[in-house]
C-alpha cells in the first residue's frame, strides 16, 4: 500500500513538473543584431566620355626657291658669261621676261660704249638669245656718264665687235625639288686689241623669278600630301604660280600671293575664299 503511495507521488510530480514545463515559455535569447562592418562602397572609376580632338589637317605650298648667279672668265681673246637659275621647282615661262643683259664696252681708246637687251625669260632658249645680244646696238657714254651719240662714226652693234655663242642647259637633278637652268655665252672679240667687256643683270621693269608646280604634287606642300577636303590651306607671299588640272575643293584657302591658274581660274594675289568654300 505505501508502496503504491509512494509511486502515485512520484507520478504526480512529474505531471507537475511538465505541466509548469509546458505553461512557463522559455526566455528568447537577447538577441542584438549583429553589427553591419562599416562598409565603404568602392568608388567608381572616372569615367570620362571618350573624346577626340578635333584635329584639323592644315597644308602650306612650299614657297619659291630662286637662286640666280653669274661667273665671267676671260682667257686670251675669250669671255666667258655663265648665267645659272637654281630652283626648286621648274620656272616658270613669263611672257614680259625676268632679266636684263647690260653690256658695258671699252675700246682701246678708252672710249665706253653701253648696250641693254629687253626683258629676257629665264627659260630663254639659246638660239634666239643669240640673235639678240648679236643685233644689239653699242651706244656712246661719255665721262659725265651721258649716253649719246657715238662720236666716232656709226652706231655699232655687238656682232661688230664680237662673235658670240650663246647654249642653254637645263638640268633636273631629281625632277621633284631641284632644278638647274644655265645658259652659258662666248665672246670672241674680232679686234684682239686692249679691250674689256663687263657683263651684269638688272631687273629694271622684269617679272619677278617665279616657279609654276602641279596643286596634285605632293613635293610642293609642307606636309608632302595633297591637301583634301578636309584641309585648310595657306598659299604663302612667295607662291610662285601654282597650276590646278582639275576641280579641288578644301575647307579653307587663305592666299598671302602667288597666283591660281586653272581652267578659267585666275586668283590675285590677296584673294582668299572663304571657309568651306571651292576652289577650281
């Protein structure tokens, strides 16, 4: 019996316990939220918008390139003239010539005599030069430095006094940037008696010296490339004379002299066209 007590005890302990177990909540842990890191956003790149400069291809035609130089030798009864044209480019043929031949005479008597040709052109062949300085007339110059009438007889020419030869040369060394023209003049005097002839070049009322080039010759810019549509260009002071053989067209055409020639194109020296505009 106290047995069976004893075990209904124990029974309801048990029940006791599980019923607080049940009916008690358990306590929720506290719970803190952990904490974030302190998080720094990683920065961007710079980023730039892709930008390319507007670069805009400029082109200058070379500027003429003239050199002129005179050698006279004198052997026996020989004078040696040599004229020589140095450019860059071929020279171009001018119509009013670039040159004139002074020829300055003095007999034995001491007596001067002075002749003067026209305008000569530095492409001038030899044949017809010839011709020229044979039939020029020799005019009296007195002391006061007067040019007058010959006192001692008729006016005499040039072939009177000399036999004279007159050949031409022309060398393209590289046929892009260097160019010779030579003419080269003898004089064989007929009198063989004490006498000089002095030879010199004046330009007095001559076209200047000036080369013509092809526009589609790329020796002839500063960038040695053909300008485009896209390039502004400059003709400089001493242009010379540039030759189109077609149509062009360039942003810009800024002309400082020089001249134009095209199919019916003439350009003065100062004309410009303005930005964008054609040039044929």
């Amino acid at each position: 019996m106290t047995k069976k007590i004893i075990h209904v005890l124990i029974v309801c302990i048990a029940l006791v316990v599980r019923l607080v177990a049940v009916t008690t909540p358990s306590r929720a842990p506290s719970c803190v939220p952990s904490a974030s890191p302190s998080r720094v956003p990683s920065a961007a790149p710079s980023i730039s918008p892709t930008f390319t400069p507007t670069v805009v291809p400029r082109a200058q035609w070379v500027a003429d390139s003239i050199n002129i130089s005179t050698q006279s030798t004198t052997a026996n009864a020989k004078i040696d003239y040599y004229i020589d044209m140095n450019s860059n480019s071929l020279l171009f043929d001018d119509e009013v010539g670039n040159y004139r031949l002074n020829f300055n005479y003095k007999n034995r008597h001491g007596l001067t005599y002075v002749a003067q040709t026209g305008c000569i052109k530095g492409t001038a062949k030899g044949v017809p030069l010839q011709k020229t300085i044979n039939n020029l007339n020799l005019y009296y110059r007195d002391s006061n430095n007067v040019t007058q009438v010959d006192p001692t007889g008729p006016v005499k020419t040039m072939q009177s006094i000399y036999t004279i030869k007159v050949k031409n040369y022309f060398n393209p060394y590289n046929h892009t940037t260097n160019y010779l023209y030579q003419l080269h003049m003898e004089f064989y005097s007929k009198q063989r008696l004490n006498e000089t002839l002095t030879i010199f070049l004046s330009h007095e009322e001559c076209a200047p010296f000036r080369t013509i080039g092809q526009w589609d010759d790329p020796y002839r810019w500063d960038t040695q490339q053909v300008p485009s549509v896209l390039t502004e260009v400059t003709i400089p002071a001493d242009a010379g004379v540039i030759k189109l053989s077609k149509d062009v067209s360039v942003a810009s055409l800024t002309m400082l002299g020089g001249h134009i020639l095209g199919y019916d194109t003439y350009c003065p020296f100062g004309w410009s066209v303005e930005p964008g505009a054609s040039s044929g």
